[in-house]
C-alpha cells in the first residue's frame, strides 16, 4: 500500500469529523476539504476531487473572502484539476484569477506568485499558446535566480520547465543547452540519482529522439530507465514513464520484440500501483495497444484502445491531449481493419478538436489530419486526401524538422498517393522541400 493510499481514510476522517465539529463553512473544514481534494487529484480521482474544490471554492469566497490565501489555494487547485480533466478553457481563468490574487496581495517574486505563474504558464502550453506561455516561464525563471539562486531547486525546475518548452517549440538549439545546463546543475546538487536528474536525462533523451540521433537517445533513456529503478524501486511512478519512454524509443526502432515485455511490465506496474483508471496506466494500455498493432495482431489491440479511449474519455474529458492520442489511435487501427465508416467519424471529431483545443500546428493535431488523409486515400476521395497530406507534413516540416519521425512518415504517405495515382512523387515541389532540408540538415 503506498503513501496516498494509506493517508486517504485519514483526510476522509478529518473531513468527516471537522464538518460534524465545526460546520461545513468553518474554516477548518474548509481547509480539510481542500487538502482531501488535493490527495484525491494525486491519486487520479479527478471527478470527486474537483467536487470537493468546487464546493469549497464557493464557501471560501463567502466566509474568507476572494483574496484569502485559501481561497487562492482552492481557487489554484480547482483550476489545476480542470487541467488535469481536459477542461482547459474552464481552467485558464481560475488559474489567472489566483494568480492575480497572489500580485494583488504578495510581491512579484513571493514564492506563492513565482507558483501560481508558473501554473498558469504550463496551463497556456498545454493550450498550445507556446509564448504567452515562454513569456511566464522566462519571467518564473527570472524571479526565482534572483530570489532563490541559480542553483536552487525550485529554479532547476523552472529552468526544466523553460528548457522543455523551448523543445516543444522546436527551438531546439535554445533548449538543448539550456536542459544540458540544468542537468549538469541538477547532478551536481541533488546527485545522479535523484528524481529531477533523472527526469532531465528522460528530457535529453526525447531532445536527442528528436534529432534523429537514436543511439544517443537510447543510452541517456536507459540511464534514466536504470536509475529510477535503484533508486526509487521496480513499481514507482518515475520508473514507469522511464520504461515506456525507452520502449517506445525500441518500438519505433522496429525492435517489438524488446519493446513488448517493458511495455507489458509499464502496464503490470500502473495497474498494481495507480489502479486502471490513472492517466498513466491508460497511457501504458495505449502503448501496449500501439505495440500489438504494429506486430499485426489487431484483434488483440482493439480491447486495449477501446480501454484506453473510455477510460480517457470518463477521467479526462473529450478535450484532453490524451483523449485526442487515444482517439487518433483507435480510430487508425480501425481503418487498418477495414471498417472505415467506423472509424471516420472518430478522426473528424479528433481533427477539429485538436484544432480548437491544441492549434493548427500541435504534433497531435497534424497527426489527425495525416490520420483524415489515409483514411480518404482507402475511400477512393484522393482529391480531398492530398491537400490534408500536404498540410500534415508542411506543419511537421516546420516544426520537427526533416528527422521527426511524423515528418518522415507524412512524406512517405504523401508519396504513396501521388504514386498511386501514376505521378511521380520526386517531382513534387512539397517532397523537393522535404528532400532538400533533409540534405542541408544531414550536410
């Protein structure tokens, strides 16, 4: 039994007893309420979590006030539940409500204001506002060196926080450094083994992924892989997301058979440890999934995506990034059966709400709309096909670059098509693009 696990029946006791003692709107009860609610949200209990946030939100306006430092803390934490449920567009304004409450009340680099940015930032990423999010990142970061130290904790993780966006952005020469810098800092102040190190070695290894430079990814996954096992156990959560992180790195090298027993095992790990509902184990049931597609046996990867998107769908919302992947995975494997008008309202509905919830040029977004492409290229709609195949690998062009493994992908089924159709493909001027960055890029 973990930790969580063990202090849930004595946050629910302390709730119980302090609404029973002082009343539902006494201050105390308030505060219980809010912490049950932030251990339920640890433990992927979102639904009931944000029940309790919403009722003490209302409370701590009324009886505290709006400015009260719990009820910026509810107001902080609600939002943050939200985000965790997909809800962006309900969260963004609890998170600027709190955060303005912390500026009205507290200093610009208080330790409570640099927390609630910081925040709010992460909720604008995930939101696919890529600057108005860096721009509250650099600004964290910048008040946390000044207050805190460049070597302080709270500002590596600022600086993580900065370094992972700017990857995002596919300014990879900014990030690079900046994560190599942290990582070097992170060693140096908290060890090899610590969690933060291990995570930023995690990071090297997407930024590496990223490049194409695979060996180099798969070494720093691996460290990252066997350091979070000594040092924090086989099941723990860290451990986990390291695991699936290399198998996924081995499944896209087409080493499935190394891949299957580390994704089987990420996905043992989340359902003993997190339970079947946790974000992380339907994560690992989607990778399973992804994994069994790619070895051609559907029939046992169908359950597993059906698993995935409805647990996704119940926790997360329809909304949520990885509602939108599970979607986009489902819906491909069932094309790749055959049962097209199955599957073709489940891409449309993914391609607009990636759209509307992440932007036109989020990974997700235009692997959605490669997804629409194939699926009207096997509808005979060729026509209406290729102008989305043109724009899935333009954006992945532009964003990834010419190694990503979406841009290669997207080249190659843009290619496909035109062959298909009798044309041929090194003619094309959107190929010629990708054929000379690839040259530039590799000289």
């Amino acid at each position: 039994m973990g930790l969580c696990e063990e202090a849930e029946p004595l946050f629910r006791e302390a709730h119980r007893g302090c609404a029973a003692q002082f009343g539902k709107k006494d201050p105390n009860t308030l505060v219980a309420t809010i912490n049950l609610g932030a251990l339920l949200r640890t433990r992927g209990n979102f639904a009931e979590a944000e029940g309790l946030f919403q009722e003490a939100l209302e409370d701590c306006r009324t009886e505290l006030g709006p400015l009260h430092p719990e009820t910026l803390r509810c107001t902080n934490n609600l939002a943050t539940c939200l985000k965790d449920r997909g809800f962006h567009d309900k969260a963004e304004p609890l998170f600027r409500e709190a955060l303005e409450g912390c500026q009205a009340i507290l200093p610009v680099e208080h330790p409570n204001t640099l927390a609630f940015m910081d925040n709010l930032a992460s909720l604008l990423e995930s939101r696919d506002k890529l600057k108005d999010a860096e721009i509250l990142f650099k600004q964290v970061l910048s008040g946390r060196v000044n207050v805190l130290g460049r070597d302080d904790v709270c500002t590596l993780r600022s600086a993580f926080n900065l370094g992972s966006l700017l990857f995002t952005e596919g300014l990879h020469d900014e990030a690079e450094p900046l994560l190599q810098d942290t990582l070097w800092r992170t060693r140096e102040k908290l060890g090899p083994l610590h969690p933060n190190t291990l995570e930023l070695t995690n990071k090297l290894a997407e930024v590496c992924e990223a490049r194409g430079s695979r060996e180099d990814a798969e070494a720093l996954y691996r460290e990252a892989y066997n350091g979070c096992r000594e040092k924090l156990g086989p099941h723990h959560r860290n451990t986990l997301m390291s695991m699936n992180s290399l198998a996924g790195l081995l499944k896209e090298q087409g080493r499935l058979d190394e891949a299957e027993p580390l994704f089987r095992d990420a996905l043992d790990g989340c359902r003993s440890q997190l339970g079947n509902n946790h974000r992380d184990t339907l994560r690992s049931v989607n990778n399973l999934a992804a994994l069994l597609e790619a070895q051609g046996r559907l029939s046992e990867a169908e359950p597993l995506y059906r698993e995935a998107h409805k647990g996704c769908l119940e926790q997360l919302g329809p909304k949520h990034l990885n509602t939108l992947m599970s979607q986009n995975n489902f819906a491909a494997l069932l094309k790749n059966c055959g049962r097209l008008q199955e599957a073709e309202p489940l891409v449309r509905e993914a391609v607009e709400l990636c759209k509307s919830e992440l932007g036109v040029q989020h990974v997700e977004t235009l692997r959605s709309i490669n997804n629409l492409a194939a699926l009207l290229k096997d509808q005979g709609h060729y026509d209406q096909a290729e102008p989305l195949f043109r724009e899935a690998l333009k954006g992945c062009l532009d964003q990834f670059g010419y190694a990503h493994p979406n841009t290669v992908r997207f080249a190659q089924n843009l290619a496909a098509l035109l062959t298909s159709q009798g044309r041929v493909a090194g003619q094309d001027p959107d190929l010629a693009v990708f054929a000379a960055r690839r040259s530039v890029q590799e000289s």
